[in-house]
C-alpha cells in the first residue's frame, strides 16, 4: 500500500460539476492499493500516517502531528501511485489491486484512520476526480507499507 501525503492549506475533490469533500488545513492522502495488501496493511499505514509528524510546532519546526496540529484529511484512491514505470514508457498497473479488493481496502484504511479520532472526507472510489489542492510548504511525504515477510 502506498500513500502520497500531502500538507496542505486546503483541498478538495469533484466529480463532474459536483463538489464531494473538502478539508482546510491538513492532509490531502492518495492512496494506492497493491495485489498482496491485506487489512494489516491497511491498519499499519493509517497509523503511520496518523503519527507523521509533518506540521509545524510553535517553533516552525515540523513536529506535529495531524492530530496534534487540529487538521482534517481527505482521502483519494489513486490506483496510478502502483504505477511500474521501469520499462518502456508506459506504466504497468499489474501491481495495483483489482477494483473489487482495492475499494475494500480503501474504505479500511478510511475506517482505521476514523477509529484514530480524526476527521475524514473522502473521494469517490472508482470515478475520475479532480482534485484541488493548495499545498503547505510544500509538504509531500511517500509511505509505503513494509514488504510481506
């Protein structure tokens, strides 16, 4: 499983002309799901991903972490972040979780990272989005889950 955080000042998704989430200050998450990710990976990575410290203390130092900086996430599936771009020019998606599996994964992950306490707004799983965003900094962290034993 793979997350691109994103800090950002604000952020938000549409689908067609119709707005579905947006956040002011925090996160903005893409999430991608890989063939052998598992609810554990799911669980793992909202905690990591909770625990960041991406954000800034009273000192400007980057030492919070969301939940300790009061900011929101909103979460987009993004299958394209398994993107294998390794050989030829177009990227193979073969490691990317079939839809059924991925969007069950997805809502886990959206489900820990409630469970945590935080606040959480969410794309629409399998439709073409356009997601806005103003980063902070800008602040972009990739977290992937720790390869199966």
């Amino acid at each position: 499983m793979r997350a691109l955080v994103q800090r950002v000042r604000s952020a938000g998704v549409a689908v067609g002309d119709r707005d579905v989430a947006s956040i002011g200050p925090g996160a903005l998450v893409l999430l991608g799901v890989a063939v052998p990710d598992t609810p554990a990976e799911a669980e793992w990575l909202a905690g990591k991903v909770s625990r960041l410290r991406i954000f800034d203390d009273a000192e400007g130092r980057m030492n919070l972490s969301i939940a300790e900086a009061g900011g929101r996430l909103l979460v987009v599936s993004q299958f394209t972040l398994l993107g294998d771009c390794r050989k030829g020019n177009r990227p193979s998606y073969i490691g990317a979780a079939p839809p059924e599996r991925a969007a069950l994964l997805y809502e886990e992950f959206v489900r820990r990272l409630r469970d945590l306490g935080h606040d959480v707004q969410t794309g629409v799983f399998r439709e073409m989005m356009q997601v806005r965003l103003i980063n902070d900094g800008p602040v972009t962290i990739l977290v992937e889950t720790p390869p199966p034993a």
